[in-house]
C-alpha cells in the first residue's frame, strides 16, 4: 500500500491516524485568516460621538436607541454617521451627527447610505445645500415627533429662531 491511500481495514489498537504535513491545525487555520478591517472612521471626534450617543439615550449613553427607528444600540453598537456627508461639506457639528442601526449592508445607516426617499423625508440624511441646523428629523419611524437636533447635543421641539 502507497501512503496516502485508504484501505478497508479498521485501525488496530494503539495505532492513531497520522498528520499530514500538508494538513494545518485548527489554530494554524485561524491565524492565517483575514482580520477583519476596522470600522471606517466618519470623521467625528470621540466628543462627538459621545455626545450624540447621550442624545439618542436621552442623557444616558448605555440606552441609546437607533434615532431613526428606536433600537436599542447601547455604548457600543450602531454608528455615528453625518447627516450631511462631510466631503460635501456637512461639517462636524453635533446637529449634523446621527446614531444610526446596522452597517454598510443593513439597517438604517444602510437605507442612508443608499440615499432612500424615505430617510430623506425623515431627515436622518441631507443633500448638501441644506443646512442640518435647520432640517428636522421624525424619531423613532414617525412614532415620536418632529424635532431639531441642537448644538448642545439634544432636541427641541421648536424651530431654530422660533423658541419660545
């Protein structure tokens, strides 16, 4: 019999299945596998981002929601995305951030990264001539109101120049 090639006969007692060299261990194949590439960075600052993240938890970061739909996100789930993208000169304010679901491929940062009519309407993105200051959003799919996003890193339910 050539080595390599099976037989019909049961192994004997003692006698173990020998290793192929060309064969790699389980912990070998892990090491040689891709990483995966960290998420790409939107541009805002770790105080951005923590502060729109306390917005969407309503002071809390550990229950913020997806603004848009209202899932729970937490401290480290979602991503902070521009409503206004900041190489069509959106800019890094706080009004111009926003938590959303998913990724790339899923959930809401999905239908804004696809420019759905939907989102826009709600206006979690924006094309670049209008100004996120002044442009509401409709939390939560429309169950909760319409609302400006502020400088201070929360809601108002009054219109830039209109509160009373």
């Amino acid at each position: 019999m050539k080595p390599g090639q099976l037989t019909d006969r049961p192994l004997r007692r003692g006698k173990g299945i020998r290793s192929s060299s060309s064969l790699k261990t389980l912990a070998a194949l892990r090491r040689s596998q891709a990483k995966h590439a960290p998420p790409r960075e939107t541009g805002f600052s770790p105080e951005v981002k923590l502060a729109v993240r306390k917005r969407a938890g309503l002071g809390d970061p550990v229950v913020a929601l997806c603004e848009p739909c209202g899932i729970w996100l937490g401290c480290n789930r979602g991503q902070v995305r521009p409503r206004v993208e900041l190489f069509r000169g959106g800019g890094n304010p706080v009004v111009n951030a926003v938590l959303l679901c998913g990724d790339y491929c899923s959930g809401c940062c999905s239908l804004a990264m696809a420019r759905d009519p939907a989102v826009h309407a709600s206006g979690w993105w924006l094309t670049s001539d209008q100004d996120p200051r002044l442009q509401p959003v409709m939390l939560h799919r429309r169950r909760g109101p319409a609302v400006w996003l502020t400088e201070s890193a929360g809601y108002s339910p009054c219109e830039p120049g209109n509160e009373t």
